[in-house]
C-alpha cells in the first residue's frame, strides 16, 4: 500500500513525525508522494526494534505493539511469497 505524505507514514506504524524523518536519515525506502508501506515495513523489520523516545508508558506500549504487528506481516509476507 502506498501513501504520498509522511505524516500517512508516522501515523500508519504510531511513530511521530520527528522518529520517520530519522528513519528516512537511516536509509529507510521512499520518497515524497510514494512511500510504500510494505517496503518501509520490512525495512523495519530487517533492522530490528528501535528505541522508544515517545512520551508516556502508554505511547509506549503501543510503538512497541505496533512494531511487533509490523515486524509480523512483513515475516507473514515473506512466508506467503515463497
């Protein structure tokens, strides 16, 4: 799936806006008015867990949720592939 804005982007894996921007400075894929959402996943996927700088246990728990969410379709995602 794709979205055009990064903000599509924070708000599809719970992150702020601040945390993709460095993900983009890491070499996560995309590019403005095409961000594919399976790739960036994977892409998350390969690197592993990041820290959490979101504010509050709750937004933590949830980062930590939804990167686990993301971390298994992309595994589900290259199994149905094969």
């Amino acid at each position: 799936m794709n979205v055009e804005t990064r903000s599509q982007v924070a708000k599809h894996f719970g992150v702020h806006l601040r945390t993709f921007a460095t993900w983009l400075g890491a070499g996560c894929p995309g590019q403005p008015g095409a961000y594919d959402l399976d790739q960036i996943a994977a892409w998350r996927a390969q690197r592993g867990p990041t820290p959490i700088r979101e504010h509050g246990a709750r937004a933590a728990a949830i980062a930590e949720l939804t990167a686990a969410v993301n971390r298994l379709a992309a595994a589900i995602e290259r199994t149905a592939s094969k």
